[in-house]
C-alpha cells in the first residue's frame, strides 16, 4: 500500500510518500520541507484554535519516521526549503536529490548585511542561504547528495512497485541557476542576476511522477501551467496542484490532459495573495471529483473550512 500525506505546513509544500508492506514502512520520500514558520507575518496570524497546522519536521515525528530513503527539493523558495532544519533533526537521509547543491565549504551568505543589494535579491539570497545553513548544520544526517543536471527526464524505480519520473523545465534553466549560485557562494553580488533569477525559479520547479500498481500520481511542484500543457501528458489519478492554485498554476488545458480524480492543493488558509484563486477551484470542481486543502480554506460559496494535520490518501 501506498500512503500520501499532503502535510499542513501552513503556507508552503511538503509531502510524505511511503510504501507499507504488512504494517511494515519498506520506502519514504519527503518532497520539500515547507516554510520554516507556521505562519509568516505578512500573512494573518494563526489565531484559529482549531489549526492543526504542523511542522513537517514535527509530523516526521509523529509518524514514527526517523529514516528517509529520498529526501527531494523541488526549487529553493522559503516555503519548500524552510523547514529543512527541522526535517533533518526529525530523520537521516539516505539520498537528498535537487537541482543545486551548495558547496560544501559554504560559506554564510549575509543576505541582511549592507550590501545594497534590492529585497528580490535579498530574499532570493535568504532562500539559498537558508537551504545551505541547514545542511552545514546537519552533518552527516545525509549519506549522498545528488544534483539533477536538468537536461533530461529522470527514471527512478525505487522498489519493485514505485516507480518515479523527475520531470524538469527548460534545460537552460539549470546550468544558469548554478552560475547564479555558485557566484553568491563565490562573494560576487550582481543585482540584476540575482533578481532575474528570483523571477525564474518557479518556472524551474522539478515534477514528479510517481507509478505504483498501475496509479499514477502527479505532483506539480510550483511549475506554472504554461510551462507544462504543451507537453504529451497522460492523465493521472492523483494531482497535487501546482503553486498552491495561484491564477497561473491550472488551466483547463492542462486539466483537460490530466484528468485527475482526486486534487490536493497545498495552501495556507487565509492567504491575502488569492491562492488559492476563486476561479482555479471552480475550474478544478468542474474537473475533479475528489478536492482537498491542506489548511482550513474557507472560501464562501466554494470551499469549506477542514482542520486536519495532512491530507492522507491512500493507494492500493
């Protein structure tokens, strides 16, 4: 059996896959980490007693799960690498797999010094940062770290009855995304390059699909639908929707070729940015016969508020 958990971190990403064998945990893959706080401030506060948003760290715990075969980042915003720290002193880590890794010499980044440098390239050094400190603060919790090269789709069957595609953007993308990188880590501070590249990293997002005894399982990271419609899509069973339902992430194009039966949409409750955006979930009613939230959405008129600490779904 295959149990998903679509954790409520609030705002941001993060998902549990495993499989169970007699009651027994046989594999386990986190994709992303969520935010590294339960609620940020330009957000409203968490004042709802019934929230059972939770850390995915805190949930790792919960679960019993000390141990991870996979450990995948999708992209290097706050709300899918924030909680890394917390995840990785909940587990060890057989495999982290990403699309950069920092250098293991890594130095802080001091993306708050006087540097003079405009708030996108600061929040976008933050975001690294961030992602780095935690594993140079966390040795040896993870035995091998691999980067995925962003030219090709990656095949990985990681047991007999899991099979995963690592499906990435452009390929050009992730050769500048590391000149990028390594150039902060490297010292130089270029306003425009870090800028740009704080406007390019959704669009460089990693997707997943995952195959298990004949399901398919679609996770869409935070690609945009625009970056992925064009694409020979075959339909899934399950989606998780991309970018947390923003206007941008879900046409009916792209719902038109998946054809999902169940949804979930990985969101905060009361976000003042429209995601999830009306129209999207009224696009993915039309479409999807089975639709969840991690947090207590409450939209009038569409959506009703569900307190819960994942959604979990499972798959014979």
């Amino acid at each position: 059996m295959l149990l998903l958990d679509f954790i409520n971190v609030g705002n941001g990403d993060s998902a549990l896959i495993r499989e169970m064998e007699d009651g027994r945990q046989v594999f386990a893959m986190l994709v992303d980490c969520g935010h590294d706080c339960l609620a940020r401030d330009d957000h409203p506060p968490l004042n709802d007693q019934r929230s059972c948003r939770i850390y995915a760290g805190d949930f790792l715990k919960k679960q019993g799960v000390t141990h991870l075969d996979i450990l995948l980042l999708t992209h290097f915003h706050r709300d899918h690498i924030g909680g890394l720290s917390r995840v990785l002193e909940a587990v060890t880590v057989d495999e982290l797999i990403a699309s950069y890794i920092p250098p293991a010499d890594s130095a802080p980044l001091e993306p708050d010094g006087d540097n003079g440098l405009p708030k996108a390239a600061r929040n976008l050094l933050r975001c690294v940062d961030m992602y780095a400190r935690a594993l140079r603060e966390h040795p040896g919790r993870i035995r091998t770290m691999t980067q995925i090269p962003g030219d090709r789709m990656e095949v990985r069957q990681l047991t007999p009855s899991l099979k995963m595609h690592i499906l990435c953007g452009e390929p050009a993308l992730y050769p500048r995304q590391k000149e990028v990188y390594d150039a902060a880590f490297r010292g130089v501070r270029d306003h425009y390059d870090l800028v740009h590249w704080g406007k390019s990293m959704n669009v460089s997002s990693l997707r997943q699909r995952l195959f298990y005894h004949g399901k398919e399982i679609m996770l869409g990271g935070d690609a945009y639908a625009h970056m992925w419609e064009t694409e020979s899509i075959t339909p899934c069973d399950i989606l998780k929707v991309p970018h947390h339902a923003s206007l941008s992430s879900t046409t009916r194009k792209l719902l038109s070729m998946l054809q999902p039966k169940t949804a979930v949409v990985s969101v905060a409750a009361g976000r003042p940015d429209e995601r999830p955006h009306p129209y999207i979930v009224s696009l993915l009613q039309e479409y999807v016969q089975d639709l969840h939230f991690t947090d207590s959405v409450d939209i009038p008129g569409l959506v009703q508020p569900v307190y819960h600490e994942s959604v979990h779904l499972e798959v014979e």
